[in-house]
C-alpha cells in the first residue's frame, strides 16, 4: 500500500495546479459513486423480493446522515461524468492534453452552474420534509447499524476476491512473459480503454434524467407521499409506500413496452460495467507490486458486478403485485407506530 499512502502525500505537497486535483477528484468522486450504486441496487431489489426491507431501506434514506450524503453523492455525479467527458474529448486527440489544464477548470466551472440550481431544488425538498410535523425520523443509531450488513458485505467480498486470487494463483502460476512480446491482455485492456470511454458518453444522459427524476423534480422524500403521482408516469402512489412508487414505474406500458424498466436495464448495465471496470483500475493501481492482491482486486470487482448485474436483473424482470404493497404497508406502520 505504499504507493496509496504515496498518493495521497504527494497530492497533499503537489504544486502543480488543477491537473493532479482533476485525477484526484475524478478517482475519489467515482470511488463514492460505485459504493452508492452498490447500495442502491440491492435495496431497490428488496422491492421486489422484500418489501419490509425496502421500506426500512426508504426510511433511512430520509434522515440527516443521508440527506447530507445525498448532496455529496450528486456533487459527485455531476463532477465525474463531466470529467469524464472532458477526459474522453483529450484521449480523443492527446494533442489537446496540453488544454488540459484549462479544461479542468472549465469542468469545475460546469460542474458549479449545474450543482447551484440542482441544490436550491433539492433544498427545498429537505425544508418540506423536515418542517412536516407528522413526519417521523429514524433515530441515527437505527441508521447506522442498518448499514453494518453493507460493510460486512463489502469485506467479505474482498476477501473472496483475495481467496479466489490465491487458488488461482496455485491452479496456474504466472509464466515468464516472453521476451520482446507484447504484454498479456494488451488487446483486452485497449476494448475496456475504449469501453469507459463509450460507454462513460451514453451513461451521462441517463444519469442526468435520473438524477432529475429521483432527485429534483419529486426527490426522495416524495417517494413515500400519499396520493402523490409519481414521477415518469401517471399513476398515483396511493399506499405512500416506496414499493408502490417502484411498482408504478415498472409497471407503466407504453404501447406494450416497460420503458422504466428497459430505462433502468440499461443504467444497470452501464453503470455496473462502467464503476467497476473503473474501481479496478484504482484497486490494481495500489497493488501492483502483489500478485495476489491485484488479482484479488481483480477478482473482487467482477464477482462485484456479476451478483450486482444479477441481482438488479432479476428485480427488474420480477413483479411487485398488491400483496407486495400491502407488506410494505404493514412495515411502515410497524416502523412508524
């Protein structure tokens, strides 16, 4: 790990302007990303195989600790798919690289115009939330402890990773590279180059409409309002449940077509493929001087977006019938006597 600890001094002492922040920044902002994604998958899974999970999983969303994550989780999506963009512009001609330092500030520059209205619209959904008496707040003990599972989860994934890296390592032990080849999985390595490239340009739209959608226009606070239409649709979440409020949205049909559904697919895809092909660069970029560990890292991040892919896959293919909604009104009267 000396290369970490190596990064992080040296950034600290770097005197070379906004370019090492931007790759900072960049690394840090999708860090936090793909572990919000991670969470949210699974949760939004519950809706479909449990709903009394799900409704729990709302409900501590809609606390202090999360509504101060949330804006930190936007800032984050918004500065890393437009350094993103701003990336795949210069690899597109490394002549521009030398504007680089320009285009980080730019960056920042839109990052700033986007973040300022989106936070005022955001705002003004927390002041709603929290000014209702009627509203009830999950105590920050409950919240924290509801997270547990996550970060055993998380630890547990990386020493299967490490596990799966040692077997592998006594199945088939690394052979020397022969002189004056080309490095092994050069040709694999320049398809995921270009696939965070691609695919970094489709996932910005998606991500924006929803972020718009969940965040701004009704937000997470809205998801368990009584009578309140839900957004994307015309349906009413009548239960105030978060369940009914996922149902609507997957049930919709336009001419015969699930479009939240083939929506949401393919932000699943994307973004899994995308975060996690991205957190192993950073992972192996901190463990190449260890065989086993980079290739515990290696095998961390697929597994990862295997179970991520299957799991959220299956959800979106499930249903969530009227039984499912009146559990997860039973949960929330139990949650909020």
């Amino acid at each position: 790990m000396t290369s970490l600890v190596l990064t992080l001094t040296e950034t600290l002492r770097y005197r070379g302007a906004i370019g090492q922040w931007a790759w900072v920044l960049h690394r840090i902002s999708g860090i936090g990303v793909v572990l919000f994604v991670t969470l949210h998958i699974i949760d939004t899974s519950w809706a479909v195989f449990y709903p009394d999970l799900y409704v729990k999983a709302i409900a501590v969303y809609q606390t202090p600790l999360f509504t101060i994550g949330e804006f930190i989780l936007v800032a984050c999506v918004v500065y890393h798919a437009i350094n993103g963009v701003r990336i795949g512009i210069l690899d597109n001609n490394p002549r521009w690289w030398r504007y680089q330092q320009r285009a980080a500030w730019i960056v920042l520059a839109i990052t700033a115009v986007i973040l300022v209205p989106v936070f005022i619209l955001m705002f003004g959904h927390v002041v709603n939330f929290y000014n209702d008496p009627e509203r009830q707040i999950l105590p920050l003990a409950f919240v924290i402890e509801s997270q547990l599972p996550f970060a055993v989860g998380i630890v547990l994934a990386f020493v299967a990773g490490i596990l799966v890296s040692g077997i592998h390592g006594v199945i088939a032990p690394a052979s020397a590279q022969p002189a004056g080849g080309r490095p092994h999985g050069s040709r694999l390595e320049r398809f995921w180059w270009s696939y965070m490239r691609l695919s970094g340009l489709l996932i910005v739209p998606l991500v924006f409409g929803h972020l718009a959608m969940m965040h701004v226009i009704q937000g997470v606070f809205d998801i368990t309002a009584r009578d309140y239409v839900t957004v994307g649709t015309t349906l009413v979440n009548q239960s105030g449940t978060a369940v009914e409020f996922v149902a609507n949205r997957w049930n919709l049909l336009i001419g015969g077509v699930a479009v939240w559904r083939l929506y949401d697919f393919a932000l699943l895809a994307l973004v899994v493929i995308h975060g996690f092909n991205g957190l192993r660069y950073v992972l192996t970029d901190y463990t190449a001087q260890n065989a086993l560990l980079r290739r515990g890292m290696m095998y961390t991040c697929v597994l990862g977006a295997v179970v991520l892919l299957v799991v959220g896959s299956l959800a979106l293919i499930g249903t969530i019938d009227q039984t499912a909604i009146e559990m997860a009104q039973e949960a929330m009267a139990k949650l909020h006597p």
